[in-house]
C-alpha cells in the first residue's frame, strides 16, 4: 500500500527536523537533564513540526535507550508508542473532543498510572478548540498533576487559548520554514525517492509551501504522480497555477495603460470561474511580491509568496516604481476588503481596473504621490522638456527716467470684494487734459478748508527677473513676486510646481490673472480652490482689490514693454513738476474733502 510521502518522511528525532532548532536542542537538553514540565504549548502555522515534535518528546521520554535527548526507535516502548499499541501515550483532536464531558472522561483515566511506560502522555492537538467549560475542566488537573502525567499541547491560534492554560505550560513558538531549508529537504527525499526534481522546481515548491514542510512534500508528491522530470513548468502544470500567467499578462496591461485589454482578461477569467475575491487576492500577492523586489533587491528573494520565476518577477518589476506599487497595492487591497460585502463583484473589480489603468481617477494620496514621482521621472528622463524663461532685458536707469507707465484705467469699488478700506475712496485717474482743472480747483478753494490730499505710492516694481513680469498694471508685482509670497502659504508638494517657471506662468491682462500650465496635471492641481484661493487673496494684498484667476493649458502669450509716455515741458524748458511725479509713478491721486 502506497504510504504519503509527508507521513513516510516524517521526523523520528529531533536532529530529523528541519528549521526548528531552537525548540529541539531544548527539548533533547531538558530530556537528557531529567528536567521535564508536566505541561507544554506547541504554537506555529499548520507544518512546522508541532505534532511531530510531540510525538518524538513522547517517546524520548519514555525510551529505554535514549540517544543524547533523542528517541532510540528500537526499544519496545519507542515501538510500541509509534505503532499505537501502547495506550498511555494518547492523541486527541479537540475539534472533535472539544465538549467537557471528553476532558472529564480523559481526567479519570489520567488517575491511572501507566502501565508499561514511565509517562502517561496527552497530545491535544487544536487545543484551542476546546469549549470555554472543557479549558477549566483541563486547569484542574493542569494546576496538580500527578508525577506520571504530562500533557503537550498544540495550537495553531495561541490568542484563542485562555491566559489562564497558558501560565501553567512551557510554550514553544515554530516559526515558518525558510524556503531553503524546505528545497534542501526536498532534494534529500527526492534523491531518496528516486524522483528527479530540478533545482528550480524544488525553489518553486518550497515558496509555495508557505513555510510547512509538510504541504511542500504534499506538493512534491502531487507532482510527482503526474510522472516524468519535477520541474517550473510541471509545477505550473500540477498545481493549476497556469492562470498566473493571466495575471501577469494583467498586469503587463495595466501597466501599458491599456484598460480594453485588462478588462478582456478579467472577462476571460470570469467565464473560466474565477471568483473575483480569489482574482483580487493573488493580484495583490503578486504586486506585494512585486514591492518586495522593487524596494529590497537583494534580501528580498526569500521574503516571495512564490508562484512566479525570477525572470518574470524582474521583468515586471521594471515596468513600475515603488511610489506606482503602493498605490496599486492599497487600492487593490481595499478593494478585495469591499468585495466580501459587495452586491455585483464583478463590477467593483472593473471599477478597480480603471483607476489601475488610470492612476487620475483615484483620489487617494498613494495616487497622487504616484503621479508627481512619474512627472518626476519624466522630467528628470528628459521626456518632458522644461524651456528656461528668457530674461526681459533691464532698461538703463536714464532710459528708464524717459519712460512713464502707460495711463491707468478707473477702478470702481464693487462692493463686498473690494477691500473695506477702499469702499469711502474714490480713485481719479490722471490725465495730461485734467492737469489745469486739477490746479484751478486747487487754486480757488479758500486757505481756511482743509483740503487733504492722500497720494498712494504703489510698491516699486522689483527687478525683473523672468519674461513673466507685466508692465500693465502699477500694482502688479510680477509672477515671481507672487510665487515669492506663495512659499509660505502652500504646502510643500503643491508649492514645487509654482517654484519651476516652465510648469507655471502667470499673466497680468489689466482685469484678471490668467495661469498658464504646461498640462493638464499641472492645471487640475492650481485649479484647487485653496490653491486659487490663495493666489487671488496674495494678488489682491498688491491690487488692492480681488481679481479673477483664471487657469489655462499651453504656453504663455509674449508680453510686449509699454510705450514711454511723453513728459511735456514747461515754459522754461524744464520738465514739469507734475509731469516728474507721475513720470515717477504716482499716478493715483486720492482726493477727500
């Protein structure tokens, strides 16, 4: 009769055990010392070595001829203990004997002492199956046991057994198997065996296993029975794992942007029967995998799930960057936690799909943080090109004394969005036709009225530095001025497209400030309205009123210089007082009486 290979292989010592030797060098030092517990807790994942391990600490401890802490195998009570013919050695399943009435049953039979050996043993294997009335059932005789009676315990949910069992138990945590270690035992049982399994194929496996070295043989003997050489492709093969390649075909597309093709995939997966939260599932193991290799290159290969070759696994990890992997990462995440509650799964995961397809539809922060590193990427790369803003040339200073700004148009308040400090004033544009009307009404107030005149002094200009600097309004203070005064107001990330003069430009017309962006991105992004917001309200503080901001895309229109205004002489052929104040720039006079 043909014996599993995972119960033919399975460990009769404690050096047979692979990757637990923290817990067997105890156990044999504490079976050679004498110094044995009368309770023990075995925790760890499903095929670690718990069952086994208990089975070998039973007979060790009741073996006639111990071998340095390990089992001889060849006594009669080793024998008798393996082949189940001696009774005091006892294995029970709590998933099946969980009620209390179970554990009082095995409580009156520990009363007994054994009968052929020096222990009598209990393995409860799932103790933490048990009904809360059979854990207390069990502290009774956990608390006082007799000197013939030790229990070994094992459980794969530790937060399930009570504190109160815990306490009074030597607890032992099995750790997953490396992969490693599970393709060197692999090996050994196929060079046993007669069976020939290829390096690469003992690597796949052992990932697969998921740090248990009994589903890795179970794996090996699955394959094994389809006959001829164990390697990838019959691995593949066997274990159904050829829909993989659908997921990395998948991901090829979402990468390439191509969202015609990913949702053909998911629909030939979908009539195949592939249950989307299964779908969901292994797309997000695939990209963590993915992750790992993308962050951690050269520690990372142990840390796979497995599944996928080395080759394949590299050539997915350049078509992304670990900004683009998070995001992926946390949008298929949440939605695989919404599928389980969702009324047509099909739908949400398409939905997952677009915004895989299209980082911009998703409004989560990995998003955009995902999409400002490709922009990063892309300029950095030269994809995009960044054109350097010509310089407006600087005027000498006795050109610039010949030259006056051009007349200022009247600005009315409007009410609620002038400032309220304005609403009382009324501002008169100076004209060279109203320079005598001016000065006959000045002439023929009497001397004992006071007549206050208020000469508001816009902010000189700064030099300019960029071609982005109007030369319409007295008031406007240039685009770098602003973007100057911007640091302080917006966050980091949304400030950097404002500190590169070829993402960003603005443009003065008189009436409103027009953004000029080189894409699209870039102007969703200023379209905010707190960031507009903040433009407008940093604007008005120079204006002295609000004004519009509009965004566009493309490129900014040229700006021309303002023709010099004529300054006209007096009689004297000296240039007139009034003609030098506002060749100056003071051409807002605010009169009150």
């Amino acid at each position: 009769m043909y014996q599993a290979l995972y119960r033919k292989w399975r460990p009769r010592s404690f050096d047979d055990v692979v990757g637990q030797g923290h817990i067997t060098e105890t156990l044999k030092r504490q079976v050679q010392a004498g110094r044995l517990t009368h309770a023990y807790l075995f925790t760890g994942t499903r095929g670690t070595g718990k069952t086994t391990c208990a089975k070998i600490l039973a007979r060790a401890v009741n073996c006639q001829n111990p071998q340095e802490g390990n089992p001889c195998n060849q006594c009669p009570a080793c024998t008798g203990i393996e082949n189940g013919s001696i009774l005091d050695v006892v294995e029970l399943d709590a998933a099946s004997n969980n009620r209390v009435d179970d554990v009082r049953a095995m409580l009156e039979e520990a009363a007994y002492t054994p009968a052929t050996v020096t222990k009598r043993v209990y393995i409860i294997d799932e103790v933490h199956m048990l009904s809360p009335q059979a854990f207390n059932a069990l502290l009774q005789i956990l608390e006082e046991p007799p000197e013939h009676l030790m229990f070994i315990l094992a459980t794969t949910e530790l937060h399930k057994v009570p504190a109160t069992i815990k306490s009074r138990c030597q607890q032992f945590a099995f750790k997953r198997i490396q992969a490693g270690e599970i393709a060197g035992r692999l090996n050994y049982v196929a060079a046993q065996e007669g069976i020939e399994l290829t390096q690469e194929g003992a690597a796949l496996i052992a990932r697969l296993a998921d740090g248990g070295m009994r589903d890795a043989l179970s794996l090996l003997d699955q394959c094994v029975g389809a006959g001829g050489t164990v390697d990838q492709d019959r691995v593949f093969q066997v274990l159904g794992l050829a829909g993989n390649l659908q997921m990395v075909a998948m991901l090829e597309e979402i990468a390439a942007g191509n969202l015609a093709g990913a949702l053909q995939r998911l629909h030939e997966l979908y009539t195949g029967g592939k249950e989307m939260v299964a779908l969901a599932g292994e797309l997000s193991a695939l990209m963590r995998d993915l992750l790992v290799v993308k962050s951690a290159p050269q520690g990372g290969v142990g840390l796979l799930t497995g599944g996928y070759d080395s080759a394949t696994m590299n050539r997915l990890a350049q078509l992304f960057d670990v900004p683009r992997l998070v995001q992926m990462l946390s949008l298929v995440q949440k939605t695989a936690g919404e599928l389980i509650h969702s009324a047509n799964r099909r739908t949400d995961m398409e939905l997952c799909l677009v915004m895989l397809c299209d980082p911009a539809l998703d409004g989560n922060v990995h998003a955009l943080t995902a999409r400002v590193a490709k922009l990063e990427q892309q300029i950095s790369s030269g994809e995009i090109s960044i054109k350097p803003s010509s310089a407006a040339p600087i005027q000498p200073a006795a050109q610039k004394e010949s030259q006056a700004p051009p007349p200022v148009q009247s600005v009315e308040p409007d009410g609620a969005d002038s400032p309220p400090w304005e609403v009382s004033q009324t501002v008169v544009p100076l004209r060279t036709e109203s320079r005598k009307t001016l000065q006959e009404k000045t002439k023929k107030e009497p001397r004992n009225e006071l007549v206050e005149e208020k000469i508001t002094t816009p902010t000189p200009p700064p030099t300019p530095m960029a071609a982005d600097i109007s030369h319409g309004e007295p008031g406007w203070p240039g685009w770098d001025v602003v973007c100057g005064q911007l640091k302080g107001v917006l966050s980091t990330g949304d400030y950097m497209f404002f500190s590169m003069p070829g993402m960003l430009t603005g443009r003065w017309d008189g009436t409103a400030v027009t953004l000029w962006a080189t894409n699209q991105f870039v102007a969703d992004l200023v379209s905010k309205p707190e960031i507009s917001g903040a433009i407008a309200q940093t604007i008005a503080g120079h204006l002295g009123h609000r004004v519009a901001v509009h965004v566009q895309v493309g490129t900014a229109p040229a700006e021309e210089p303002p023709a010099p205004r004529p300054v006209t002489p007096a009689a004297n052929g000296q240039p007139d007082a009034l003609d030098a104040f506002l060749a100056a720039g003071h051409n807002n006079v605010t009169v009150e009486s």
